[in-house]
C-alpha cells in the first residue's frame, strides 16, 4: 500500500480519518527498507508489511503482502488475521505490538454477525483457487492473456468510456475488484494516468490483482464498509459484484457516500431472467462452459429495484445496455480453447470479430429482446448544489 493513499481511508471500526502507519517493510524504489515510523514514510513508498493504526491506537489493521486489511471487528477472519499478526508482533515497536495484540483479542471476543459469516464464506471461495503462489501465478499468466472479448469489449464500450475522458489525475476505486483483470487488461491506471484503488473481499485474489497492477493499490474490505473518505472519488466501477451480496442495493447507497458530485457509477451485473433456462439447466451451463465463477451466494438482481435505487439516489442514467448471449459464451469458449492465441493473429482476430459482430446483430439483438442475461449501466450522480 502506497503512503500517499493513508489520507484517503478511514477506519472500518469508528470511521475516523486520524490514520497513521508503521511500516516494517517497504519498497523505494525498487530497494527494500524496513522499520519505518509514519513520518519517515513517503508518499511513493510501498508498504509490504506493516500496521495501519487509529492514533488512538484503539484500532489497529494489518498490511501483508502490500494489502491492507480493512475490515471492521466482525467481517475479519480471526485465523487469516493471526497468522498475519504472529509474522508482524516481534518486529513492531512494543507499544504498537500491545496494540495489535489487543485489537486480535477484542476481535477473538466478538460475537461473530451474520454479515461477517457470509463475508469470510465468500472469502473462502475466491482464495481457494489461488491458495498457492503456483495458483497465483498461473492465475496471473491466464488474466494477462485470456481473451475474454465477450466481457472486455462491453466493459470498454458501455462502461470505461464514460470514465476514460479526461481521467488523468482522477480518483477511481473498484468494488470487488478480485484479481482486477478488467481493469489491468482495459484500463491500466499506468497507461490511463489515473489513480486506483482495487477493494474486494478475498484477500489472495487481491494478491494476484497487485501483481497484475504493481502501481496501483488494493484493499481487502466489504462493500458494504468501504473503507475509503466519503465525498472524494470521481468513480466507482462494479464488475459483476452487487450480485455477491446478501443486500446489493447497501452498498450502492455505500458506493454513493464515497462519491463527489457529478461522480460516475458504472456496474455490469447478471440479472435475473427466466428467458432461456431454468436454474439447474443454467448451472450446467455455466459449468460446461466456464462462463463465470459462482458461489453459492448468488443474489438475483432486479434490474427496475436497480434503476429505481439509482434515481432515488439521485443519479442520472447516462447508459444502459443489455448485454451477453449463450451464442457469444459458446463461441467465445469455443474460439478460447480451440485455438487459445487466435489474437495474436490480425486477419484472424478480425474475423473472429466480424462473426461476434454478426452474431450480436442477429440473434443476440433478438435474444436480448426476450430478456438479457445481463446488463451495464452507467450514471452520474446529480449536482444538487447547481
Ligand atoms: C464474480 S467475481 C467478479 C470479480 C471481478 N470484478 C471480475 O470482473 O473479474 C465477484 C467478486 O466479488 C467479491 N466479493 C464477494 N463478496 C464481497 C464483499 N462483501 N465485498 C467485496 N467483495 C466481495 C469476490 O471475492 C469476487 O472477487
């Protein structure tokens, strides 16, 4: 975590913006530095292990492997945070040690909630397929290299245009980010010159996601705590994220709170649709063709409760797009496995364009008409000031 982000969160726990940090190791350009005091930190350096603390040293949240993690007493996972605090103890300063020491006891003491038992679940099945480094980085290879035009050519048409105009400079963060493979693939904060910050639930996947997007930061945090200052961002991006949780229409009053005005909000959900298949036929489906990764928290997504929580939230819909078709995952899946590096060959990525074209102008517009299986929408929070 890079210090220059510390004054753009909050605590969690109490909402405070008091922060400071220790750092027991760091990167500088490009050398590692270990144990550092908050004042000795500059703004570019990377925090690979350390502690974020109120300075009442009430709270105290650990840093590992350059994420953060930001989650209130009841959403942590005691035995994840352990470990971490067992590596940190005996290189911290004794006070901050006793600190750490005492906010892993009061969390040991909570009662667990049910929002906190569905968020280490949901933790449990995003890490599991990147447990391992070995995972991590065959994770890493596959987000650098998939072609998952089906998803990436939407995400940039309907979605990131509207952010991508004028975004040097800019403050953009991510809702359940995972391993950011969107973003590092169609809209590099390197190349784009905007700052990113990437938060999600599963800490591993944000492992894979900082190595995808070394510059950038990630935070391990809900999206119904999102631990970033209220009023400040330009953006938010969700990519298939409100579905995962157990009140989707929470945290986009929570995504709200964390935008200025004029601020753009821009999500890409599967939405619920009994057009095509009935829920065991679609599993299979999903299953045979790898289109996305479940878990068994799936919420259905009602696209009129989603609109309607947007104007009564007062934004503006500036687009909306109903978006993939079985024909496209078939095909997509199909073009993947068969002949997995088609785009590194022009004539052939054109034409394998070209059908997609034909396709999305035939029988997807028709399919669409029936009920889409998922849709983008982009808003832009209203000026009430003007
Ligand atoms: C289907 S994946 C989408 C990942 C990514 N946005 C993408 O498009 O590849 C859903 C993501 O939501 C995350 N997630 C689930 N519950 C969450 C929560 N309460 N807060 C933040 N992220 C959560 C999961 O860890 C997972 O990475």
């Amino acid at each position: 975590m890079h210090k220059r982000i510390l004054d753009k969160l909050i605590c969690p726990n109490s909402g405070t913006t008091d922060l400071k940090l220790y750092s027991v190791e760091l990167t500088r350009q490009d050398k590692s530095v270990t144990n550092l005091q908050d004042e000795n930190i500059f703004p570019d350096d990377d925090v690979k292990s350390g502690i974020i603390y109120s300075s009442d040293k009430k709270y105290v949240y650990v840093i590992c492997e350059y994420i953060p993690v930001l989650l209130n007493d009841t959403d942590q996972d005691l035995n994840h945070l352990n470990s971490i605090v067992t590596l940190l103890k005996d290189d911290l300063p004794s006070e901050l040690a006793d600190a750490l020491q005492n906010t892993s006891n009061r969390i040991a003491a909570q009662h667990t909630s049910a929002d906190g038992d569905w968020n280490r679940e949901e933790m449990k099945y995003y890490d599991a397929a990147v447990d391992t480094e070995k995972q991590r980085i065959d994770m890493l290879k596959s987000i650098k290299t998939d072609n998952l035009w089906r998803i990436f050519i939407p995400r940039k048409q309907k979605m990131i245009r509207f952010l991508e105009k004028n975004c040097n400079g800019k403050w953009i963060f991510e809702i359940g980010c995972g391993n950011a493979r969107t973003i590092s693939r169609i809209f590099n904060p390197a190349e784009y010159s905007y700052n990113y910050i990437g938060t999600d639930i599963s800490f591993k996947r944000l492992i894979v996601a900082k190595m995808a997007i070394p510059g950038s930061d990630f935070i391990q945090a809900s999206a119904l705590n999102i631990p970033v200052k209220d009023n400040f961002f330009d953006a938010a991006i969700s990519f298939g994220m409100l579905h995962h949780l157990p009140r989707p229409t929470e945290a986009m009053n929570e995504v709200d709170k964390k935008l200025k005005h004029e601020g753009i909000f821009t999500l890409h959900e599967p939405v619920y649709t009994s057009r095509q298949f009935t829920e065991k036929q679609t599993a299979v489906v999903r299953k045979l063709f790898r289109t996305y990764e479940h878990s068994d928290h799936d919420n259905k997504i009602n696209l009129k409760e989603t609109t309607d929580t947007l104007e009564k939230l007062n934004y503006q819909i500036l687009n909306i797009s109903p978006y993939n078709s079985l024909f496209r995952v078939v095909y997509e899946a199909f073009m993947n496995r068969v002949y997995k590096s088609w785009d590194r060959n022009e004539r052939l990525t054109k034409a394998v364009l070209a059908i997609d074209n034909i396709l999305l102008n035939t029988v997807v517009k028709l399919s669409n008409k029936l009920g889409p299986q998922a849709i983008t929408i982009t808003s832009a929070k209203k000026n009430q000031t003007k």
